[in-house]
C-alpha cells in the first residue's frame, strides 16, 4: 500500500531514513499491517585520520599526506569504497581523483564491476510489516549478510501480528476473508496455549517442561503450528553496499514476487537517500498495477 514516501522519496531523512508501517486492527481486535516498515538503524562511521601515519610513512616527495585535507565531505558508505578504492593502486597523491569527483570515480567502479570495493560500506535495516513467507525468501540471500529474526518459540501471543497482502487490501471480498481468518487463527492460537499450559499444571507432562519460563518457550513452540504464512515477522537485517544492490536487482525488478518488491523498493529508497554516488544507477519504473520496480544496467557488480 503506497505511502506518500514512496510518491515522494525526497522527502526522506538523509541520515537514518525510515518508510513506516501504520498497525490496522479488525473489528475482533486483531492487528495487522499492510506495507513493509523500513528503517535504517546503522551505517558507516569513517575516520580516516588515524591513517595519517601510514599516508606519512611513504617518500615525502609523493605527498600522500594530502590526501587527509580534501575539502570535500563525502557520505560515510561513499567515502569508506572510494579510500579502499584508491588504496588498492596507492592513489593518494596530488595527481588522485580528489572527493569533488567521486561521483565519476564510483560510477567507473559500478561500470568496470569492481563490486569488491563496494563490500567495505554495511547497512543495518529493521524490517517489519513482513509475513513469514516473504522473509523465507529474503534470507536465501546469504553472501554479505546478516539476518537476526524474531523467534515464535521466544514470545507470546501477546505480540503476534498479520501482514496482508497487497492483493486483498483494495479488494473487499479479499480483505473480508482476510481479516475473518487473523481472528480465527489469533483466537485458536489463545485458545492453545491456555489448554497446553492448563493440562502441564493438571500434572500431565505433555511438554516435558520444568521451569516457567521453559514451559512457556515449549507452549510457543507448540501452538505456533496452527501460524499461517502471513504471520507478521519482523528481522534486523545487515549488509554490504555490493549484497545490497543484489537484492535491489533481484527482487525490486518487475518479475519479483509483490510483497518482496515492495520491501526491496522501499529499501532502495532508504539507500540511495544516504548514498546516491553508490545507488543513483537505479531507474525507477511504475508498473501497470500501480506499484514500483527498479532496473540498472550495471547488474552483478
């Protein structure tokens, strides 16, 4: 479901950007979201002063100390890939392409696929307003991430939340089935526990549970088998520049699946606000349904 950030991206902060994800709740009470939550949690602190030492380690005559007093200020993701760029072939004298030109210099990184450099810069989203089966798919990608996820064995039902889908929200008779089946499933998931937890108290040893807060962890992990695919999953998850505009390419393009589309969309968005010199290759296209896709024609750098 597009918010105005989606119609209007520059409206995104530009140091830790963030698409929220309002919370509905059906008539019964049951909660449940309609678009992926992204916020952008962490990114690049640079500091290259403490690399003075090695600058001036080298003849005085290359002038590799200058490199330190350029006067130009790039993002943290941009500046940490253009120094590791340049350490590669030592550029740090007079004659290097100083930060004014880093756009250039990227985009030659982008366009020769040196994607290497790129790995250097990481980036940590929460995600939320994501259904258990969307999240399936996005932890397939492995190289250059980091996913930490919420456990269903871990909380209660007091927690639990459904994601509904793009399909159902505009159409009635959808969203009706929807909303009917998240309160059946929330009511019987209720209605589980409390009959596991009350047979373990009536001495029956069902879940072989000693402790409280083991009998709780083992009652979640037994009711938790009636939660459906679009079961609210929310996941921190961390990656490199380079890992990132994979899953940019793959699953913001227009043959991805709708609900991974829209979280890699808004992803996207978030990431080219704090580093246009790494993302800025990206086209934007609306789709005949209304909703966004992405293409480049540097893929697989």
């Amino acid at each position: 479901m597009p918010t105005e950030y989606d119609r209007q991206p520059e409206g995104l902060p530009t140091d830790f950007p963030f698409l929220p994800s309002p919370q509905f709740q059906t008539p019964a009470g049951t909660p449940y979201l309609r678009a992926p939550g992204v916020h952008l949690i962490s990114r690049p602190e640079v500091n290259l002063g403490s690399v003075s030492e090695f600058l001036g380690g080298f003849d005085q005559a290359l002038g590799f100390e200058q490199y330190l007093d350029d006067p130009t200020i790039l993002p943290s993701g941009a500046q940490i890939c253009k120094f590791a760029g340049q350490t590669c072939y030592m550029s740090f004298g007079p004659k290097r392409t100083m930060n004014a030109d880093a756009q250039k210099y990227l985009e030659n990184i982008i366009t020769s696929g040196h994607g290497s450099v790129l790995e250097h810069a990481n980036y940590s989203f929460l995600l939320y307003g994501i259904s258990r089966s969307m999240t399936h798919e996005l932890v397939r990608h492995r190289a250059g991430f980091g996913y930490s996820q919420l456990s269903q064995r871990y909380v209660s039902g007091k927690v639990l939340r459904f994601v509904e889908r793009p399909e159902y929200a505009d159409d009635a008779e959808l969203h009706l089935m929807f909303v009917e089946r998240i309160d059946w499933v929330a009511a019987k998931y209720e209605a589980l526990a409390k009959k596991l937890i009350g047979r373990q108290k009536a001495g029956e040893t069902i879940l072989s549970a000693e402790q409280k807060t083991d009998l709780r962890k083992k009652v979640n992990q037994a009711a938790r088998s009636l939660l459906p695919n679009e079961t609210e999953a929310p996941i921190v998850v961390t990656g490199n520049a380079r890992a990132w505009r994979h899953v940019i390419e793959m699953r913001a393009s227009e043959h991805a699946e709708t609900e991974i589309r829209l979280l890699a969309w808004r992803i996207f968005l978030c990431l080219r606000a704090i580093e246009p010199l790494i993302f800025d290759d990206y086209e934007g296209l609306n789709l005949p349904d209304g909703t966004k896709a992405v293409k480049t024609e540097f893929r697989k750098v």
